[in-house]
C-alpha cells in the first residue's frame, strides 16, 4: 500500500531543518567572529594567583598567563588580518571564572586554572600553558632531600590541598615531621629565613616565585622532585574548535620561539623553567 507524506509534514520537516540550519549557523559564530567584527578581546584574569595571573602595583593585569594572552592576541590579530585589537579585561576569582566564558563575559580565561576531565564538562582548555605540582624549598645549607626533613618542621599555606597533601605524604611515610601551617606564602618565606622552619611546601613555580623576589634569592634550594601532578591551560566556551584551534596555533608558536623565555622571565624573576616544564613546552609545539 502506498503512502504519501502529507503537506504539513512536509512543510513541517522543511521548516525544521531550515530552523536547525539557522541554530548552527548561530552556534558557528563563534568568539573569532565577535572578535573580527568588534577588534575587541575579553580576557578574564585573576587578582590574586600570582606569578600566574595578578593586579600589580600599579592595578594593571600581570603574570605569566595575563603576559602569555597578550602574546596570543598578537597572533590572532595576524590570523584575523586585523590592524588591532584591543583587550577589555575582566577581574574574576576562583568561584565564577569558568562561568565567565561559559556565559561569554570572557572569550579567554588567562590565570592558573587546572585542566581535568570534569572541568572539561564545562569548558573547553587550550594546549597546556603549564606543569606545576607540589615540591619543597629549603635554604641553601638546609636539608638536602626530602627524607632529610624527618622530625623537622615544614611550613605549607593553610586550608589548601597543599595543606592535606603534605599531611598525607608525612602520614605514609612515617617522616614524623611537624606541619607548620602559614596564612600567606609571604609568611611562609619568612619563617624559612628566620629558621623556624626547615622547609617550605607549595607549587614549584610559585617557590621559584618567592625566591627571586627576596632579597637574597641564590639563599634558597628548591628541589626538583615533584609530589604532585597540575597542568594548567586557558579556558574558553565549549564547542568553539574554530577559536580553541586558533589559541593552540599561536600557543605552539609562541613555544617554538625565544619569546616564551622573556614570558617566563618577566613572572618568574629571572629563574629558569623545570625540566617538565621545558619538555612541555617541547611537545606542545605542534607541528604546523
């Protein structure tokens, strides 16, 4: 028996694939064409994660991420064959900054955001910006490694996962050490120098960090053993592979070049990058 489709139907169907025409003709307008069309850039920072992303002395946005966004817009400027564009910046903390690309307040989020699996549900993430994880510096005449620190007392900031993590790594391996908690990393520094503690836990990077910006920087160790495992990228909205493609393409530019060495300079006062993060600056140079 034959059956025929009906006028409605038809129409019906028509008129539905047009409307589902119109949404991905929306969805494809992505942030390379709001940013094409105003020559203006919205990049999320955040105040207070230094060296990473911070307000300077002066109020201006600063830090490694904030330095490697700006590097960033050059080149989305060349791929947009734009004369300029100009950067509007917008303050986030650590509470509503992924909501801030997700809702398009921010085309770019430039701090020290973790890439994981579930904030992927949310947002999508660059090529890695950065490696960090935990490590421990010492004085220079201090203990020499970390098994060195049994029954001594290691400083770590207080109510963070550095916090639970040093704890548990003092539980399982019987090093018996006392925990001192600090309330800025500042403090944390500043007991290192006096002596009153023997060590100091926190992110490599930010160690890096506090030595060079203390008045006797070559007075300070840092070990190379990392305790833990945090790669940091730029977030944007979820879906957008045009703009995402464009940022890792200015990303492995960026790391091919001497220009990621002054990036990493001007944050980190001169000290030099780890061997994890020199290799992955390595493979994250993709190829063209």
């Amino acid at each position: 028996m034959k059956r025929s489709f009906g006028t409605v139907p038809v129409i019906g169907m028509i008129a539905g694939i047009l409307a589902l025409g119109g949404i991905a003709g929306e969805a494809a307008a992505g942030a390379l064409e709001r940013i094409k069309e105003s020559g203006k850039i919205k990049i999320a920072y955040r105040e207070d994660a230094a060296p990473y992303s911070v307000k300077n002395a002066i109020g201006e946005p600063a830090g490694y991420s904030v330095d490697l966004c700006r590097a960033v817009v050059v080149h989305l400027k060349a791929h947009l064959k734009l004369t300029e564009i100009s950067i509007d910046y917008v303050a986030v903390d650590s509470a509503n900054r992924f909501e801030a690309v997700q809702s398009e307040q921010a085309d770019l989020l430039c701090g020290a955001a973790t890439a994981t699996l579930a904030r992927r549900e949310l947002v999508d993430f660059s090529i890695p910006i950065f490696v960090d994880g935990a490590a421990v510096m010492t004085k220079l005449e201090g203990p020499k490694n970390f098994e060195a620190l049994k029954g001594l007392k290691i400083g770590v900031l207080k109510a963070t996962t550095t916090e639970q993590l040093l704890r548990n790594i003092v539980e399982k391996t019987g090093l018996d050490s006392e925990i001192v908690t600090v309330t800025n990393h500042l403090d944390g520094r500043g007991k290192l120098e006096s002596g009153e503690i023997s060590a100091y836990f926190s992110d490599r990077a930010l160690l890096v960090y506090l030595a060079a910006q203390s008045t006797e920087p070559k007075s300070f160790r840092i070990g190379k053993r990392f305790f833990s495992h945090e790669p940091y990228a730029l977030a944007m909205k979820r879906g957008d592979s045009d703009f995402r493609l464009a940022v890792d393409r200015a990303l492995s530019r960026i790391y091919r070049s001497d220009n990621i060495s002054s990036i990493f300079n001007n944050a980190f006062g001169g000290g030099k990058p780890s061997d994890i993060l020199r290799a992955m600056y390595l493979v994250s140079a993709l190829p063209e």
